[in-house]
C-alpha cells in the first residue's frame, strides 16, 4: 500500500495568541499555546506555521485562534536577512516570527535548513525544510 500527498508537511493545531499567517515562526509560550519571539534562537521554538499540511495531527483542536503548525516537510518561511541555500535556520532576534540564518548551532534552536537562498538583508519568504533539531 503507498499514499500521496499533493502538500509537502506534517503539520499538528496549536491554540496561538493570535491568528498568524502561513511562514510565521512560532514558538511554544504566551498566553495560549504557541505565539512568536524576539529571541534570537530560541530554544522554545516549534515549528512555521503550514499552508495546507499533507497530514494534520491534534485536527479537533479548538480555541478561538488555532492554527497548523508544520513540524517536519517543505514549507515557505518568514526570513529576514541574507540567508544562503543550505544553510540551518533559528528564530529572528530584530523580526517577531521569521527565522535568521543561524550564526551559532546548538541542538533544540534549529527551525531546519534553507531550500531556497535569500540574498537581501530585507524580509522575504523563502521555502525550507522544516527539521527541528
């Protein structure tokens, strides 16, 4: 037996303090479940918020902002500054829910790694391979 999917993620709901649009980084805390950070390379950080997962977990989840959290997969992502392809991603210290090429790698911080390259020191949308580390 094999399985398709027309979408490139695994994704789980999560109750977030607000409604975020999809490539947002999101991490565990606020007021509910999940919110976004001006940590730079927050440990608490989960995941990038899914277009349309392939596989959704937790999908009865219920609160007034829910939101499908890519955990794993191929998803578009919020990045600020030059980001080259291939390189590993961590939460964004100056932009609340984009990720930043990472400058030091330390298990836990890791959002995955650059599919695409970003070369303006500006935010943009790039797609990564979520893989948390």
């Amino acid at each position: 037996t094999s399985s398709q999917a027309k979408y490139a993620d695994l994704g789980e709901n999560y109750v977030a303090d607000e409604q975020y649009e999809p490539g947002t980084v999101l991490c565990i805390g606020g007021e509910h479940e999940v919110t976004v950070t001006d940590e730079a390379g927050s440990y608490k950080v989960v995941g990038v918020v899914s277009t349309n997962p392939a596989y959704l977990m937790n999908s009865e989840c219920e609160g007034e902002h829910v939101v499908s959290v890519a955990l794993r997969g191929r998803v578009p992502c919020k990045v600020t500054g030059k980001v080259e392809k291939g390189a590993l991603l961590v939460t964004s210290g100056d932009v609340k829910g984009h990720a930043m090429q990472a400058l030091q790698v330390e298990a836990g911080r890791i959002i995955g790694k650059a599919i695409q390259a970003h070369d303006s020191n500006d935010e943009g949308v790039i797609e990564i391979l979520v893989n948390m580390m």
